[in-house]
C-alpha cells in the first residue's frame, strides 16, 4: 500500500519482526485474550495479534488507513475476530462497543504527541486494561522506569495504577518513516486502583504542587495546596522525611504516606 505517513497524526510505522513479537511476548497474551490496539496503521502488530488472540479492537482516526484494514482482514471482521473502528482513541469509549470487554489488554505503538494522554485516559479509567504494552519514546520510557531514581509526575502517575518495566530499546531505524529518536517497549502489569481508598483526585493534587517548583525543596512547594496540614514540618519529623528533600527525591510509597496525612485533615 502507498501511503504517506501523516506529520499531524505522529505517524511512524514499525518494520521490526523482534520487535512486533517482543510487544506480543511482553503482554503474556493467551489466547482467550480481548487486546485493544491503539491506531494500526498498515495492521503488521495487528496480523501478530490476530494469530494469538481471540478478539482485536483495533481503532484507526487515519479514515484512508482504516479503508486499507477493512480490506486487508475482511475476513477476520467478518468472524468477528476483529472489530476495526474508525476514531480518534482520546474520544474512544470501550464501555461503548457492542460486546462490552470487562477485561482486555492494550498493545500498541503510539505517537509520541499523546503519549501522556493515553496514559491518563486508560490508567485512570473506571474499566482499567490489565496490562498496557506500549511502543513509545525511549526517554519518556526511561522516566517512566525512573532508571536514575529521579521520579516525576509521569512516573509516579504510572506507578501508582500498575508496575512498569522496561523490556527493550527499538532504533529509529526500524520504522518508516525514521523519527528523530529511538523508541522503547514498556509493560504496565498488575493494574488497578488498589493503591487509593477514596483519595485518587487529592493524590494528584499533592504530587503536582509537589514538582510545581523543581528547583524547591518539597516542604516550600506543598506550602502552596489549597488542602494544608497545620504544620508541614511537624509531619515530614513524623514521617521521618529529610526536611530538605526535593519532589524527585520521593518514593511512591512515601508519597502514599503523605497522601494519608493530608487526607486525615482533608
């Protein structure tokens, strides 16, 4: 198929047979196994899915691209074994398709633009995939996994709904068109919103005014919540928290002890 990679759309597709058989190999896909695939493109990862799994929810926003797949697996639309839709993936409901999925899981190479988004949208939904296996920029997975033990929003954010891992590098070379950067495969396992009680939104509120200002330590950023404790300080002693410490600095489980101290005055 001739088709010119759309710019807008973060169009890069992947040429790599390891790779595209690692994503499969990293999501521990049985074959019972509903995935959800994030904008296929010309369908190579989701040829890999269909020979594995019994159900793809492919959803293509590129309208010439989504032509291409209707014609390229009419049969397995037409077995039911793919169910292709032709939407934008942040305006996408799964509640909303035919066959309700309680359980799935995502697999997908996604553009860098709306990385953040789709983690947002899926991670923070009241229907959670299981497990997320994405193909995204190779720095934006490296802070996700926090390798140099410095967090951030994003990676706080992930880690507080699942356990990333890190599963490969894929140089800019094995796609088409090659993008200025190299990619990375991550996997999202073990998701769910067991961490929070009723304390989801707060959560957040913390973290962002934590990393608000990061050249701040903790203590002078927090001092900006709208939801204050009587004496910061006074909890950091309890806590036994270096006074001095920047947001980085801070593991998600001490973070989860200052969400509780907050949430008691809330």
């Amino acid at each position: 198929m001739q088709h010119k990679p759309k710019k807008s759309l973060g169009q890069n597709f992947l040429k790599s047979i390891p790779a595209l058989n690692m994503m499969c190999t990293a999501s521990d896909l049985n074959t019972d196994d509903v995935v959800l695939e994030i904008g296929p493109g010309k369908g190579a990862l989701t040829k890999k899915l269909l020979e594995k799994v019994s159900r793809v929810i492919a959803v293509e926003k590129d309208t010439e691209l989504f032509s291409y797949l209707e014609k390229k697996f009419e049969k397995e639309i037409k077995d039911k074994q793919l169910i292709l839709i032709n939407e934008d993936i942040l305006e996408f409901e799964i509640q909303d398709l035919p066959h309700q999925q309680t359980s799935y899981k995502i697999i997908a190479n996604i553009p860098y633009n709306i990385t953040g988004a789709i983690f947002k949208k899926f991670l923070s939904s009241n229907n959670q995939p299981s497990t997320m296996t994405l193909l995204i920029q190779k720095e934006v997975a490296k802070r996700i996994i926090a390798r140099d033990n410095k967090e951030s929003i994003l990676s706080l954010s992930v880690k507080a709904y699942g356990d990333p891992s890190y599963i490969m590098k894929v140089e800019k070379r094995f796609f088409s068109p090659s993008p200025k950067v190299d990619s990375a495969i991550i996997t999202i396992k073990n998701i769910s919103k067991n961490k929070f009680k009723d304390e989801e939104n707060l959560f957040f509120e913390i973290i962002k005014a934590g990393f608000l200002h990061k050249r701040k330590i903790l203590i002078k950023n927090l001092e900006n919540l709208k939801v204050k404790l009587p004496n910061i300080k006074e909890m950091f002693q309890k806590l036994d928290i270096n006074p001095k410490i920047r947001a980085e600095d801070i593991s998600l489980e001490i973070w989860f002890k200052i969400l509780r101290e907050f949430n008691k005055k809330a």
